[in-house]
C-alpha cells in the first residue's frame, strides 16, 4: 500500500474506528450497537419459537433479517418506507444480504425449531451501513443463541465462527478500505466482502457501475477486505470477551 | 398523596429518571435521545425549505410529525409497518397527536416557508413512548429553530415557549404519575397531558376503557400531570441551557 | 351562560336537532340514522360468531368499530380511501376513539365468543361526526345485542348502560356546544367528551391547536358536555322506547 | 308472458317498487336515493373545475364514476375495502361500466373543462345494484348539469337523452325481470342492459356461467330489458319534473 | 356482407390468421401461444390440488383465470402493474370476463378437488386481445385436464365442448368482424361474444361509448361473431388433432 | 478442467446451448428471445423522449430495467406479484443488477435526454434468468439505440461494448459453468459474473449460503465465468451481425 492519506486522516488500508456495544437495549435477546465511524446501526437478535411453514417439521430452525433506515439517519431526510407502503428495492437487497449471510454462522440443524430474527436499523447512516449491519449482527446473534441455551430450548451448538463484512472501492485509482459516504459515492468500484473468521468468503459483490475492474484490481480489493474483516473479527472478539 | 410506594419504589406524583441528550445523532438540524425510565426515543427535527402543497404562497411554515416504533422496542417484536405495507392505527394516532402538540410551540407565521418535520423512533419502549416523543422532540425542535436561524432563513422567532407530556393513570384505585409498561397495562384510566410552560394545556387525552372516571379523579390526575409536566419543563430547559 | 345567540339561532349551551331512526336498513343486527343537524350518519352493528384470534378460548366477546366517510359527504368531494389504497389517519384514529367508547357500554364476558362489528358511515359531514357516529352506535348496539339474546346465544346480559358523545367548543372565547363546521373549524379549542348516563367519563380528548386552555375553560366545557350528553341520553333512550 | 307469479308477488314482466328521491344530501351538485325495491343506492354527482391530464386542453370535459359497497350493504357484513388495501375485482368492473353508461348521456364536449364525479354508494343490496346506480346516477347528472348552468361554467348543453338500466334473468326457464338477490344468486343467464329513451342499447352484458343462451333466449330477454327501461326512464322524468 | 376491403384487406367477415401453438412452454400442465393476427396471447393452464376455502369439502373442483399484459406488450410501453403495487380495474375487469367463461367450459363436479389456475399473458397486444386468451385458454385447459386425467386424480369427465371467443364491432357503419387495435379504437359499437360450440352463448358484452346499437345491428354484429366463433372452435379441434 | 459429464451431458465448462432470437415482437424499439437452454426471456428496449425528474436538465440519459418471472414461468406456479400488490425482495434484487449492469454498456451523456426502460420478463425458467437476462438485454438495447440513431434524437454514440453474464457453481465440488435449475438448488456456492467484451468484469456477486468459498475457488469460477462470457459475446454479435 502506498503512503496516501486519505480526506479523513486514514491509510488506504485502515479501518475506521469501530465500536460494538453490547446490550444496547434491553428487551431483545441480543442488542448491539455497532460504529464503523459515523455509521451506527442498532442491531438486535429476537427469538422466536417456532419456525416458518416451509421448514415446519423439519427439525431446523430459521433466521432472517431486516434492514431499514430511520428516515433521519442520512444528510438529507428520506420519506418513510411504512408512510410510502412499500420498501424500496435496496432494502429489500440489504435485508437478503444479511440473512444469507448471517445464516452461513449457524447451523440450523443444531437450533432446534426456533426462528431469529436479526434487525439492522440504521441510527445514523455514513457509508458502509450494510458491512456494519452484517457485523454488528454477528454479536447480536451470539448473544441471542447464548440466550437460547440458558433457556434450554436449543439441542446443539448452532453458533459457528465468526464472520464479518467490510466494503472496499477504487476512488481516483487507489484501491481503499471502509468508504464513508464521501468516497462512496465516487468510488469507480464498489465490492462487499463478507467473510468468515477462517478467511474463507461467505459472500462478494462488486458493482463497477463508473468504471469496470480486471482480476489484478479485484484481487488488490480482496486483500484489503481481507486485513479489514479479520480485524473487525477480533473486535467482534473482544466485544464478545472471547479472547 | 398518600406515601405509598409503587413497584418500582416511585411515590405515586414521582416521575421516572429523565435523561435528555442533544445532538445524538449529527444529520438533522435537531437530534435528541429522550429517556423517560426505560423508555428510550430518537427525536430529530428536520428542516426542508418549502412547503407543502396546502400551505403554498402563504407566507407560513409547517410541522409535520411521524413516530414509529423499532421492531425490537418491545418486550414481544412487532413485525415492521414497512414489511407489512401498512401502518397501524395507534402509530397513525400518535402521529398526529406528536404534530399537533408541536405546532402549538411553533409561531408558524414567524417561520417563513419552510417546513419542520419531526421524527420520534422509539429505540426501546416501556410505558409513555407518546409523551417522551413529545418531550424530547420539543427539544430538538428548538435545535433545529436554532438552526434555521443561524442560517438566516427564519424571518422571524418561531419558537414559542416549553411543552412537554406526561402519563397519568389511575392503578388499583390510586391516580399515578408517568406509568411504566406494568402499570400502564393494568390502568384503569389512563390520561395523556401535554402542557405548556404557562401552565395551559395543549392537549388531554382521557381513556377509560377499563373503567370509567368522575371530575373528582379527573382533577386529582390533572393535579399530578400538572407536577410532572413543569418537572419536565425544567428538564428540557436545563438540557437546551436555558437556566 | 350567557344569552348570545350562534350563526344558526342556538344558545351555546343548546344541541343541534337530533334524530334517531332505528332500522334505517335491514341486513345488520342494528342500523340506525343518527342525526346532529346537517351530520347524518348510518350506524350498524353486524353480529358475528366467534372472536378473532386474540380472544380465542378466553370465554369473552370483541367489539370493534370503522368509521368512514363517504366521498360526496363533505362540501368539497374527498377521493375514496379504497382507491387510494390506504386509510387517513383521522380515520383510523375515529375508528379506534368509536371502538373503545362503544366497549365500555358492553360487558365482553357477558357477550360469549362473539363479535359485534360497529360500522358507522357518514352519509353528510357537517362537524361531530365522530360524537354522532358513537351516539348512534349505541342504539345499534343495543338492538345488536337484544337481537344475539333472541337468537339465544348470549349467555348474559352485555348491554350496560347508555353513553353518549358531544363536541364542546371554545369559540371567539365562548364555550359553545355541539360544534357545526362552521364553528369547528375555526373553534381555539375543540373538546369530545364520551360519558355514561352515570355522568362519569369514558373518554375525553381535549385539543388546543389554536390556543391553549386552562382549568377553568377545561371545566367550563366539561359542564357544557355533561349538560349535551345528558340530552342525548335521553334521545337514545326515546328511540329505543326505554322511557 | 305467462302469467307465472314470482316469490315476492311480481309478475314476469314486473319491475319493483322504483322511488327516486333527489336532494338527499346537500354537499354534492347532485344527490340521489334511489330504490328499486329493497335494493338502496346513494347516488350523487360532484364537480370539479378542471379536467385529468389526458384531457387537458382538449377543450372537452370528463366524467367517470366510482360504485361501492357499504360493508353493512349486504346480509353478511362484508370487509371494507380501504381496510384491506385494495379493491375488488367486481367493483372494479361495476365502477367501470357505469363511468361508460353516464358518459353516453352527456356530451363531453359541450361541458367544457370541468369533471362530473359520480359516486354510487349501496347503502343496502338485494340484487340489481349496478342497474340501480346506473338509473340514479342519471337523476344526479341531470341536477349536476343544471346546476353547472346556473354556475354559469357550462358553455352547452351537455345533458343528453335519460338513461337507465335493469337486469333481466332465466330463471327456472322463465325470463323475468329486474331480480332481486334471492332469483338473482339461482339464475341461469343474467342480462344487464343500458338503454338510452330512443330505444337504443348503451351497454348489454349477458353472461351465462350457469347456463348458455340462444339467439331466441336473448330476444325475449331484450323485450323484457326494454319494457323495463322505458319504465325506469319515466320515473326518472317524473323525479326530474320533466312530464 | 359487403365486399368493402378492410384496410388490411380483409373482408368484413374475416377472421385475422389464427395461430394456435400447443406446449409453448413446458412447465405448465397446459401451455399455449394463441395468435389472431398480432396478436400474441401465452395461454397456461396450471393444476394445483385442492380448493380454496368456498369449495372445501364440496367435492367440486374450481377454475380461476388471471389476464395480464406484458409492459412492452403495447405500442407505447405501461407501467408494470406489479410496480404500482395496484392491479388496473381494466385487467380485473377481463380476467373475471376470462374466467366465468371458461367455467362454462368445464364440469366442476366432475373434476374432483383441484383446482385449475388459467394464465393469459399479453406478449403483443393489437386488439383482441380478451378473445385471443378465451380461445387460447381452452385449449390449455383440455391439456391440462388430459393431463389430470393421467395423472389419474380426476374421478369424470369434466371438459366440456370448446368454447371461443371473438369481438365484433361498427366502424364507419360497417360491422366487422375481429377488431385489430387500429378499428377497435375508433370503433362506434364494440362487441365481444363467448359462444360454445353448440351455437349458444356464454357471454355477450356490447359498449357503445362512441355511438348506441338497435336491435338490428345487434343482431348483424350476432351473426358475425356466430361465423368467427364457428371458424375458431375449428381451429381448437385442429390443434388439439380432435378433427 | 476434468472431463466429467454433468446430468445433462455438458463438460463442466460448456454453456448450455444459447439461442438469441431479434425482433421477437414488433412495438418495443428493441425485443429479443434469449434462451439459455430451458431458460426463456423475453428481453425488450422501449425508448421514452425525456428523463425521470433526478435527470431532468443534466444533458444526460437513462436506463433503468425491471425484471419479473411470468407466474407459470416455474415448475409450481408462483403467485402473480401484481395480485399481491407487492413485488418480492429477490425481483427488485434482480431489476436492480440488470439495470446496473446495462448502465455500464451506454454512455448516458452520449444518449442526450432519453431514458430506455429495459424489460426483461421470463417466459420459462430453468436457473440463470438474470444471466440470460442481461445477455438477451444488451442485443435489444443495441436495436433501440439503432432506432433512436436512426430517428435522429440522439446526439452521439451511446452504445459501448457489448457485456453478457453467466452464472457459476461449485457443485458437489466442482466449478462447473452454466447452472440449470437442478444444479443450481444445490450448488455450495454460485456466483453470478458480469462481464464486459474487454475482459473486464461488470458485477460480481458470489454467494456461499451452502458453503464458504477460498480464493483458489473464486479463481477456478472466475476462469469459467470469462470462458462463457466470451462465447456469449460472440452469440451477441452473431445476432446482431457484428461478425
């Protein structure tokens, strides 16, 4: 990586500050509030006994998620989903974007018939709410299957490694980790990495929408998602009081 | 009162603690956490030049209010309003009863055309979630007021003096100040004030669902809604600095 | 009270004509024409066995109530919610006002596992709508419930006692009441009392947009409402022949 | 026809009981009850200066029409549509052939710029609403028209040629005419027919579901439909004054 | 008939090119591309098991038909109902048309209980386009029920004999026969006929918003549509190798 | 790559046979049949003179795509989106890269104030519809920019290079090119490319919900995804006759 540093003080591989509190609420199962800078999202793991009906009697249990933004976390103020009667198609993206991911850290098979349901509002929105989302989930979710045990209601393990999700984008030629919303939004590609804590991809997405990418600069992208989800790996860690 | 000691060790005319935190999120022009207890809600003040169709060449502004509750704010999650693509009638009520209340702390004249709009996410919620939003969003009303004005956009000086909201109910016979979830639910009589600093009410909402309520209670639940009311006022100004 | 005399002729502690007509139509259980002047509103009370699911098994009834304009009742022509695709929020917030009035004249567990659906239609708006809707409502109530004990399915006596609703103003400073449009619509403070024929209070909402209140204008307009309510007592008792 | 006497004492060839009775309410231009037995619909007809976009500057005005169901119109209480969100099929289709009916009765042209809303509310159904609304409707579009000319806004003369409509069945092999709900949920082929007073079709809709129909059927179905409609025209001359 | 040539040479008594494709696609029981000159009509015939709840336990089966036009389908594109979140009364209108008809050409008793869902989608739209999918329908249906009959789930025999389905109309004063988009639009009187192949009519819809129709041109428009629907059920036994 | 066959008798990396079919029907300005084997798509380019209003005054274009299943499109009837007045999250998901992946083949300054709406609408499905979608979308996008060259209304050159999509799996831990629905439902991983004639990917997007990916496999995918792409182009160009 070269010495440029960015707008805001960073180097074209350092994350933003992050910060994972838990029991950010009190009444859902797990509750986290996750920071990467001035992005915050309020992410909760409910429970739910039960499952839907396509995996009624099927041993399995469920999890599912939600995103949404507060109509007061961007610069300017967006209309309401609920008041407009429906969700846009990037919500709609984002909310399949965290289930598929977070259910790649459990094992449903080990849950027991009983459904989770994660819940990514996003409180103040700066760029990389989705990776943030997707992280702050994954304390959610322990706590929540934590939860579950104590309970006694789940028969297995079901809380698998950690994983957890960064974005990465091209501005101005150099590739660059964690984009807030300044870089964002002029960033030539644009890729979502989420990763689990064995190195191993859960999910990419990479959209070259002002500008198309080759192997060699798909490949540099990958090694900054890498160094960024292994370090919001061991914050998810610590948050968590694993190590 | 008598000295009676409610589950939660209040005296009967004791407000809950009331935390009031400015600018807890940076976007809006107004942004307050307001804590009534456990009750938390996330008011923001937005400001948009302009005005809506029906108050076009009038020289007048205009305030608008929406609440809503997270999914996860409660005990039991709610599904979200967005997902089931309709909004409930107690989130449109409240609503509107947030919009109304604040229009009476605004010289809506004084404001030129722009147009105020008020959000009141409740974060977590027990008991009260309608009159901490009316509270707290009084707050970042004036924050935003405050704004307008630096930015020279503002004729004139909008912003008219405190109100705030309180909960009163009658439980097992005895009339009661600022009711939690537990008490809220087995009320009797349950009356939302909004009053303002002079002393004159705004707003009262009186419901007697399980059980219906004479003058002399109404009096005795005016008595303390009143208490509570100026108890919040003084919070409000202690947070805007205005002692 | 004074001996000023209002735009229509009336002193301002006098009702508007009122008329009652029991079996406007003939497919509900109820259906009455309630009359407030100009306001016309059809009232019916549909009878349904079972309860919804919330109820199930609890031994107890469920009382509902929605309240709706007709598009042509008001001067200028509204659009149709129907068409619209989703219902105001003043219509939901009369709809739920109407229900929970009407549930403190029945005794849910006197009822049985039935449902009593409330419908109350205004065929011509001319201001208190919604005192006039919850006035007629308890007439079609009345003949809703004498109507399930014919039929021998209720086990109890539900129907409690009449309540009524009035709408008391605050116009150029005089307390006035049963508010036409005309008066409504620039009153400084609009008050709606439901009482019972004891003279206690099911529901109050008192609203001061346009100029705030005080206790003695508070009681002043209580006194007015009590003295309104009293009177159509009287004319639903005449109606349903219990005099 | 024979001289078979049908459930309710008609002949074959016998209309119910028709009354029109204009002025029922007092908001719109227009405002009809009609009553083809027990069948009720409030008809009324609003307008409004200016015309949709596809007609601007067309220098031709517009009508259309909106049919509803009250939910307490019909023996089971049916759900309200602005509740569930969306409209039916059916009266979709109901709303539609009435909007085309009206239009055949008044020349677009000669109105000018302005709209003509029609609005047919069933206040209680017993087979034959859609006729009804079409044969009220036409009353109310004569008294809107007229009182466009007062208003001075009308350029022409609009107002063509009545309208009206009936429906005609099989039942039990026996054409008859004009049925009410109880012959109308067992008939063979239901006939709908739109006739101008010339003795011209506006509108046929047979429809066959629980039985086909002949060339010969048709005719004697059209007899009867015609017999019906110059009835039906009459009355609505003598509501109009127009003998 | 005249020998005046149509615009597209076709004599007034012309049925545009018919094209009847069976196993259009391969998913669907019963799958078919019906052709009447441009326009293009994918037909489909889908067999679920079971009923909906109004026929439980009836031991009948039911039918149901959904018609909807591709976005492109038209010369100028439109919205995509889906996207307005609102089905058009025009489609609702049609697909209930498409529906009742084909009912007429089955024996619900005689299909046991399953249920056949019919799908007409508009790939290219030049009037018609109703009639196209009736005609096309039932020959995906007499798949489908050939299908069900291997299948070995239908206890009878319950397709009836073919029905079809043309339009007529008046232009200039001419009755024609099979309307394509550029006559339908200027047409005076607009008839669509269902006749089985007995000769008896399933269905008759005749519209003169541009102009009303006697007897006699009923009765020519009959005659037409009595020749089109002869010459199309022909055309069904042909692709279905009945002849 | 192995030589092992795969259930259809393909090598692991040998597209399934791709037909392209211009001008499959006649009013959008661009309309293509593309097959991917079994999948089926009509893919169409419909040009509307003027921007949405985000455009409006920039000099620039528009493009913009939907994508909807016909709901006899799969094996078991899918629920039409419009009846249920909601579209699902993995249909937006899909317009949304369609559009995306488009935009990148035009230059929208090039376009002048144009926006064409691509529609992209599965007739059959059997896995791969957004691939197919995409591929079958750039050849209607080439006809309508053609068609507005040729009407004169564009300023310049916006065509870029062509861009198709393939989709990739690992199946029973092979990376195997081109999945039909049979591998698909049960591919560890799959990964969508987007890829453009230089090489150069579009879009990315890889999933691992049954199982994490390394970068080794990423590559091995990647191989084969460029493989495709490239005959894919080479299909494009073939039909547009660019060879």
């Amino acid at each position: 990586m070269s010495d440029f540093i960015r707008f805001d003080g960073r180097a074209l591989d350092e994350l933003r500050p992050v910060r994972i509190t838990r029991n950010f609420t009190t009444n859902p199962a797990g509750s986290v509030l996750v920071e990467f800078g001035n992005t915050r999202v309020m992410c909760t793991a409910s429970v739910e006994y039960g499952v839907p009906r396509f995996k009624k009697d099927s041993g399995e249990g469920w999890l599912t998620a939600e995103y949404s933004m507060l109509p007061s976390a961007t610069h300017e103020r967006m209309p309401r989903e609920s008041m407009k009667g429906k969700v846009k198609g990037r919500t709609h993206e984002i909310s399949r974007l965290v289930g598929r991911s977070l259910r790649a850290a459990v094992d449903l098979r080990e849950l027991g018939e009983n459904t989770i349901q994660l819940d990514c509002d996003v409180l103040q929105a700066d760029g990389g709410t989705r990776t943030a989302s997707i992280t702050g989930a994954y304390v959610a979710l322990a706590d929540a299957v934590a939860h579950l045990k104590e309970a006694g209601v789940v028969p297995g393990e079901p809380l698998l490694d950690p994983i957890a999700a960064v974005s990465v984008g091209i501005i101005d030629g150099r590739p660059s980790l964690d984009l807030p919303y300044e870089e964002d939004s002029r960033a030539e590609v644009d890729l979502n990495v989420v990763m689990a804590s064995s190195g191993n991809f859960v999910e990419i997405q990479g959209t070259g929408e002002h500008g198309l990418f080759g192997r060699a600069e798909l490949n540099q992208m990958l090694d900054l998602a890498e160094k960024g989800c292994y370090e919001l790996i061991e914050a998810q860690k610590a948050a968590l009081g694993w190590n």
